[in-house]
C-alpha cells in the first residue's frame, strides 16, 4: 500500500495561510480587551443570527454605549453588509464602530472597533463658538478671515506619543474655511478644556449641450468635445444639471470669491478662458466619469445618492486636491509659474481626486495626521481609480502613467506604475512594502505599492521584489480586476477601520473569496506576496488520497492551459496521469518516492510554473512518519523526535539533512538521545529531506522552510 503525504507547512508569521472559510472560530482582541474581529467557522453551533445577538452574546459595550445601524447593503452574489455605528449617552464616538458580513443570510466576519469610554463626562464645557475661536487662536486666524465654520460633538480617541497608546476625550471637531486655503486642517478641541488635542489633514493631494476646446484630451484635427451646460439669462455656465445633483465648475478668484464661468454663444475656447483654461478638460471629464459611474458601477455621483460636484479653477494653487465634509468640493491648481508642472487637468489626475471622494464617501476610511499609513493608502487607493477612468474614458492614454501629460520639466511622467523604479519619471515609487523608497515621508511614493500591485494583478509576470523573493503571477486581466477594485472600495463593509496596508491586503482578500471566485482570491493573495505583503500562497492543492494514489489541482480560468511534470526524483518513478476535464492531475504508485510535482500553466500568454514537493512510501514505517517527528521549537530552531528504537538494540543514530532541490548536505551527524535540536537560521526557504539511518534501517521525513 502506497501513503501520498505532504507535510505541514510551518509559518512563522501572520501570514494569509488559508483561503477558505477557517476550520474553527477566530477572535482577535485589541489592546484594551475589545474584540476586533471574528471570523466564524461554518460548522460552528454557536453563530449569532443578528448583529444584536452578536452585541448580547459578547458584553462588548458598556451600559451607557449603544451601537446603532447606520447603513447596510446588499449584493448580487449573496452577500449582505450591516454598519452599526457606536455612541456614547447619544454622543458619536469617532472610530466606534462595527460591520458584519453575512453570506446566504449567516454571518461570516465581524469586525471593527469599541472605544472604551469609560470615565467621559458626555456633557461639554465649552460652546461651539468657544470652540470655534479656540482653533482660530491656534491657527492663529482673525475671525474676519473665517469664512465658514463647522462644529461636531463626538468622543475621540488621541494619539498619546509618550505612552504609545490612545487617550479617550470628549471633543468638538472643528473645521475653518479661511482665505489662507493652504491651511486644510481639522482641528480635534478638548470639550472641556480648549486644548488643541490633534489636527487632521482635511483634503486629499495628488493631483443645453456646448462645444468644448479642451486644453488636454483634445480631439481628431482638435474637433471640439460635447459637453452639457446651463443656459439662464441669455448666458451659458458650466453648470450641468442633468446629472445627478449637478456638475458645477467655478473659477476661484484670486481675491477668495468664486463665480461661475459664463460664455455667450456655448462655443468654448481655450483662449477666452486663458489661465483658466483647463476648466473645460475638468467640466467635461466630471461629466464622463460621472457617466462611468452611473453606468458600469450603478453609483448616483461619488457618495452613490447623487452629491452635486462642485470644482474650482483655482491659479493660486499649487496642487489639486479634495476637500470632504464640510467644503466637499475639488480645487484644481492651474499651477502659474511652475517649472515643473503645466495646469492639473489631465483625466488621470481629475480621476485621482474623484477617487479620494469616492473613498471618504463610501467606506469613511478617511486620511490621519502627517505620517499616518492612511494618507499614503489613501493616495494609492486613489491612484488606482485615476487609473480606472484614464482607462475607459481616454483607451488611448498610457494609463499606467500619470500626469504623463502636463509634466513640462522633461520628466516622462509624474509617477510609473508599470516600472515604480523608471528614472525618467518624476518621482519613483515603492514596489516592495517595508523596503526602499517606502520608507520616504511623501504619501505618494509610499502609497505607490498599492497601483503597482494593481497594475501586477491585471498582467500578471514573473520577478524578484526588494527582498529578493522570486514571485510568479498569473494575471486575472483588467476588467476582473476593476470588479474586485470597486466591489473592495464601493462597499463600505471591507475599508472601514483599515489602519495599515496589511489589513488593506485581507480587505481585498476577503472581498475576492467573497465573489467565490478562488483563481481570483489565490493570485490577489500571490500579488501581495509580490509586493511583500506576505508569504507565498500555497499554488498546488491536495484534492484526495486513496491508497496507491493522490490526485491534486491548481486553480485556473477558461484562458489557462496547464501541463504537469515531475522533477527531482528520488526511488521510484510514479505515474503521472493529467486530468483532461479540468486543472487536476493523479499520481499513481506503490513504491517509495519523493519529488516534485510541477504545474506550468499558461494563462493569457503568461507563463508560470508552480511546485509542490510530494512524497510516497511502500509501507507507512519506512517512511518515518511513524518513527519522526519534527517540531518547530521557533523560528529558527526544530527538534526531531524519535518516537521509537525500532528494536531497542540501535544506540548510535545517524542523521542527515539535505536540500532537495539541490541535494545540498546541511547536516550529516550522529547522536544517541531520542531528540536532536538544529537551527537554521542561514537556510534558504525550500523543502529539506531529513534521513535517520538506525543500524540497517532509514527513515525519512521532509521538512518545509518558509
């Protein structure tokens, strides 16, 4: 009788090790004790049917918090989303929060947070205009400078840098609109005292029917775009009202005041707009994307309920960003005197801006003070999505480039997402996370892995990130791609409360195994190990053993071929027979043997060959399996344990350690105690054959270094 095995695979991190849903419940806590995430078996007897249940079940709240549903949302593959938003004796509490995922009507995933709010006196000292007038004097702002004012009460959790930790305090948020738009700030004011506890970037940065001129994306023989506008007291504006709530684009005067900008006969030229003249290319393409939106992605504007886009022209700035919650508006820089940059109007980087709103809109993922992880998550996010409209909206475009268009300093383009390192670009970018230039202060560069990831998702490759691991991706194309993109980044349920790029990873790994579609969750997993996220997936899964045979697939498309091969035998050859009717193949044999099994697959004109080491034995002894076992002491360090003497007549025991791949000797030594500690902190990730020779007798076992 012949036992096909594969061993246990022992990893030292937390890495994604499992795509399906887990064996058995998995709860994480957070510091302060309070459950931040659950994810519960399908066989468990214990899940809650309702969030209420979930919130009864667990004691996780105080008596004088409540949660409330704040929104929820349901999907056409059978998925339903619930938010419960916390509060505090009616107060909400920023960041208190929890969503539940149900799948067929049962809940799969918990996850968010419970602010502890203990010892808050919910009722304020201060007034709003106290408040007010107390971030003025920080900012050092005169009242006549304030043109509009924002106040909300809430409970917060501040950063405590001295006790690397949070502190819990009542406080007014408090937004300024002042002539000084540089300054875009929130400002989080104690509620009791008027200290200034934190300050919070408040925009995002990158970047009847009329005949429109544009200054970029011109036409054939530059033949005018069509765009809609508004006709009223014998004048045309750029004002479309026939999407949504409106389409709105304004010309900021260098004096602060804002007006629409007016034509008499609709026939818009760049000239008679002069420095302004990119407010055509901005019209036009908020009407486009608006479209896009609308039609493939059924979404009412950015906030999904048809929020008026509101854009300013503005000849001051020297970037363009978006404001949320209070202004919710876009400005974009006409950037006069810059050596560098030409106006900012090009799609990619409208499109860019839009993403940012789509993000605070959707999922309240909303950027964090100088430095945060956010704000540079929060740029490749939106990166991603100028990516997407430059795409469908100019197909001519190189849309893996941005800014490629209004560079005027010789650069090829602003930022490369197909090649992060091009040094004809403006800027370079991260390509492997905790490595290189991810370490620079810019959000841009930094959040720059999550488009080149993008952009390795859709095309697939093979290559060796920063650190020197060789990745080999299959590539799932563009259009299923964008579907992952925007089920992730239009569904609140995956984003909300990411605070890293890891959990931003199991956020679109958690919505890929969602869509049940396991070709797609397996190579978005193997594309963040490209960008060193985590550990290599498993590529080559067990199907079923029977005695003498065990049968194993890899997941594919109706695009891949796949080709099955054996290498590095060892003892006997098995039988290799493919399966014709899908991406499986069975291995035959009665005999010992260790190798191999390969799987080359074409996908697309992409090719990839992914190995798994397999192993079968004449009689379950002589394999070892009964006889050794190996167990990981840490990291670094095993233990092999003999379980039994054979006979009890063999003392002196021989033990050899090599690397199957190369058949390289590690360790080649002799001992007479049943256990043998080794350490392999210099060993390359691979599979190692480990052979105990007890006077006439060998046994083997294998060992997976990850």
């Amino acid at each position: 009788m012949m036992a096909l095995s594969i061993h246990a695979q022992f990893r030292m991190n937390d890495g994604h090790s499992n795509l399906s849903q887990p064996d058995f419940t998995m709860v994480e806590k957070n510091s302060n004790g309070r459950i931040k995430s659950v994810r519960y078996a399908a066989t468990d007897p214990n899940i809650p049917a309702t969030a209420v249940d979930f919130f009864n079940s667990t004691c996780i709240k105080c008596k004088t918090d409540s949660f409330a549903l704040d929104r929820f949302q349901e999907t056409d593959y059978g998925m339903r989303f619930e938010r419960y938003q916390q509060y505090f004796q009616g107060v909400l509490v920023d960041d208190g929060y929890y969503i539940f995922r149900f799948k067929n009507g049962k809940m799969k995933v918990v996850k968010g947070n419970c602010v502890n709010t203990t010892n808050i006196n919910p009722q304020p000292s201060l007034t709003e205009s106290e408040a007010i007038d107390s971030y003025a004097s920080y900012l050092g702002v005169r009242k006549c400078d304030i043109i509009q004012s924002y106040v909300d009460l809430m409970v917060k959790e501040i950063p405590d840098t001295h006790r690397k930790g949070t502190t819990v305090s009542l406080t007014y948020r408090v937004y300024l609109r002042t002539f000084n738009v540089t300054d875009c700030f929130v400002g989080y004011i104690d509620a009791h005292t008027g200290e200034l506890l934190l300050k919070e970037k408040a925009y995002y940065s990158s970047s009847a029917t009329g005949q429109f001129y544009t200054y970029y994306n011109r036409n054939l023989n530059d033949q005018p775009k069509s765009g809609i506008t508004e006709y009223t007291n014998n004048k045309y504006y750029l004002a479309d009202n026939t999407r949504g709530n409106g389409i709105h684009t304004y010309k900021q005067n260098q004096s602060g005041s804002t007006e629409f900008f007016s034509n008499n006969d609709n026939i818009w030229t760049r000239d008679e707009l002069g420095d302004y003249n990119i407010a055509l290319d901005v019209h036009w393409t908020m009407e486009q994307i608006y479209d896009l939106m609308n039609s493939q992605f059924s979404r009412n504007s950015y906030d999904g309920s048809g929020r008026l886009v509101k854009s300013y022209i503005d000849p001051l700035a020297t970037n363009s960003y978006y404001i949320p919650n209070y202004d919710d508006r876009f400005i974009f820089a006409v950037a006069l005197g810059s050596s560098v940059y030409g106006p900012f109007g090009s799609v990619d980087v409208i499109g860019h801006e839009y993403g940012h709103a789509i993000l605070c809109n959707t999922t309240n993922f909303q950027n964090g003070q100088i430095g945060d992880p956010k704000n540079a998550i929060h740029e490749g996010l939106a990166d991603i999505w100028g990516i997407i409209f430059e795409k469908y909206i100019t197909p001519s475009a190189d849309y893996w480039k941005t800014a490629e268009q209004f560079m005027i300093d010789g650069s090829s383009c602003l930022r490369n997402f197909q090649n992060p390192d091009d040094l004809t670009a403006y800027t370079q970018i991260a390509s492997t996370y905790g490595h290189g230039v991810f370490y620079s202060s810019d959000p841009h560069v930094v959040g720059g892995i999550l488009p080149y990831w993008f952009y390795l998702l859709v095309n697939g490759g093979t290559g060796t990130n920063g650190y020197n691991n060789v990745y080999q991706l299959l590539p799932v194309g563009f259009e299923l791609a964008v579907e992952l993109f925007s089920k992730t980044t239009l569904t609140f349920a995956y984003l909300d409360g990411c605070t890293s790029f890891s959990d931003v990873m199991y956020a679109f790994i958690d919505a890929a195994l969602d869509m049940n579609n396991d070709f797609l969750a397996e190579q978005v997993e193997n594309t963040w190990y490209a960008v060193g996220l985590t550990v290599e997936p498993t590529h080559i899964h067990n199907m079923s053993y029977a005695p003498g045979s065990a049968t194993y697939y890899v997941y594919g498309n109706s695009n891949c071929t796949v080709n099955w091969s054996i290498s590095n035998l060892f003892g006997s050859s098995p039988i290799l027979v493919p399966n014709s009717n899908d991406y499986s193949c069975t291995v035959y044999s009665n005999a010992s043997f260790g190798c191999y099994l390969n799987a080359t697959i074409n996908c697309s004109g992409c090719t990839v060959t992914y190995s798994r080491y397999i192993s079968g034995t004449s009689s379950p002894s002589s394999a070892g399996d009964d006889i050794l076992r190996v167990i990981p002491l840490s990291e670094n360090r095993y233990q092999i344990s003999l379980s039994s003497r054979s006979d009890g007549k063999d003392k002196m025991v021989c033990i050899k350690v090599y690397d199957v791949k190369n058949l390289q000797t590690k360790i080649h030594d002799n001992f007479e105690k049943e256990d043998y500690i080794f350490e392999m902190f210099s060993w390359k990730r691979g599979f190692y054959i480990i052979e105990i020779t007890m006077g006439k007798k060998k046994y083997t076992t294998k060992l997976s270094v990850r």
